[in-house]
C-alpha cells in the first residue's frame, strides 16, 4: 500500500469515527443537519456574488491577469465558521467540506444562470509532494461538485504545480513573489485552446496563487478563463 492510499484509508475511517458536531459551534447535529447546524449555516457570511455584477474578486485582479469573471461563495475571516470549515478540509480530512462547498455554490450559480456553458472546471493544484502526503487536494471535491451541477468536465490535473512553495520561504519577498509567477504549467495532454474553463481554489487572499494559475492558463490559444473560489478575505476597510 503506499502512502496515498494509506491516506485515503485513514480519512475514511476518519469521516465515519467523527462524532457528527457542527464545524461552527460543536453541538450535535439533528439528522437532517449536515456539517452545520442550521444556526451557523443560516449565519455564513455569504458574498452574494454572481457571474454578471462585477464584484470586489474581480478588482483583485484588475490589471494583473485577464480573467473573465470571478466569484467566491463566502467572506472569510480570521475568527469564525468559515476559517473553521476551511481549516478542517485542508487538514483534518475533511473532504465532505469542499463537496458541500461546491454544491452549494454550484446549485446557486446554475440557478443565476450567468455563467454559461463551461467545458471544464481546474482546481489549484498541489505539489506532488504535499499531494502525497495529505492524501488529497483540498479543492477536487469543490470543483467536482461545481462541474456536475454546470455539466462540465472536471480535469483535477489540467494545471500541475512545477515547484515546492515551501522550498522557498527563506528567500526574499521580491524573489518568492517572482517565482511564484512561474509555478504552475498547462498539462500537455489535454487540448484546452479555445475551451472555457473555470479555475477553482479554496480561498483568495493576495490572489497571487489564482494571479499565477491564470496566467499559465492563458499560454492556450483563445482559452477564456473564469474563476470561482469558495471563499475570498476582503479588504481592510471595505
Ligand atoms: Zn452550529
């Protein structure tokens, strides 16, 4: 058995042993509940965004990459449920998170119907180093549950990471920021030129991790690239 498998196993048993708490308070969920209580879930700070208004994701990246249109699902904060669920998904195994995430998200924009017609949904990619070693990417589940509800193929290996970001973090800022433009490559096997596709990530926060998953998206010929995250960290004073 190797190491992925032996993390897949082990989250299995994981998600079955957890005793079913809400990720926002811990108390016991009812049975009709999943992975909040109907308190804190009615209490998520919801973004509100679509795929037609332009919004405060899409001013993140104005004049740095040319996205179509960009949204996230909800605000996150350095306090409260969304870290919460955040963190569980990416290191506590809990994958349910971003399915829940995504379905969410997915229903709603399918709903809307302003974005349209989208052949793939990419999530960020890991480094295959962390990706063995957690067992998962934290956002396949998310971009999964978005795909199926927008009817779009999911391609969890369409980017790929080229570099370990951890590697890095003793060299200086202006250093770290100019590689980290050059992380990510197009995977050669699939054709993706003149394809719409929509990138997927956990959360925005600088945006400089979707600034360079885009900008090796659009080494393609003719790809439009849009871009949905399942949370964003607004800016101070807005
Ligand atoms: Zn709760």
């Amino acid at each position: 058995m190797n190491r992925t498998q032996f993390s897949k196993i082990i989250n299995a048993i994981n998600s079955i042993l957890l005793p079913r708490v809400c990720f926002g308070c811990n108390a016991h969920l009812l049975d009709a509940e999943h992975l909040l209580c109907t308190v804190c879930r009615h209490d998520l700070p919801v973004t509100g965004h679509n795929f037609l208004k332009e919004n405060e994701v899409d001013q993140t990246f104005y004049g740095r990459i040319r996205i179509k249109k960009a949204a996230s699902l909800l605000y996150f904060s350095p306090t409260g449920t969304v870290k919460n669920l955040l963190h569980h998904l990416k290191y506590k195994n809990q994958e349910l998170i971003g399915e829940f995430l995504g379905d969410w998200f997915g229903k709603t924009l399918k709903r809307q119907g302003h974005l349209k017609a989208v052949d793939y949904v990419i999530p960020v990619p890991l480094h295959p180093k962390k990706l063995k070693k957690r067992g998962y990417n934290q956002v396949d589940a998310f971009g999964k549950s978005m795909a199926k509800h927008l009817k779009a193929q999911f391609l969890g290996d369409a980017l790929y990471k080229t570099a370990n970001t951890r590697t890095q973090t003793k060299k200086d800022r202006l250093f770290r920021w100019k590689s980290s433009q050059n992380l990510y490559e197009p995977n050669p096997d699939y054709s993706l030129s003149g394809k719409k596709v929509l990138l997927v990530d956990d959360v925005i926060t600088t945006g400089a991790t979707i600034e360079a998953c885009a900008k090796a998206l659009s080494t393609v010929k003719a790809i439009e690239i849009y871009v949905a995250t399942m949370a964003f960290v607004p800016k101070l004073g807005s």
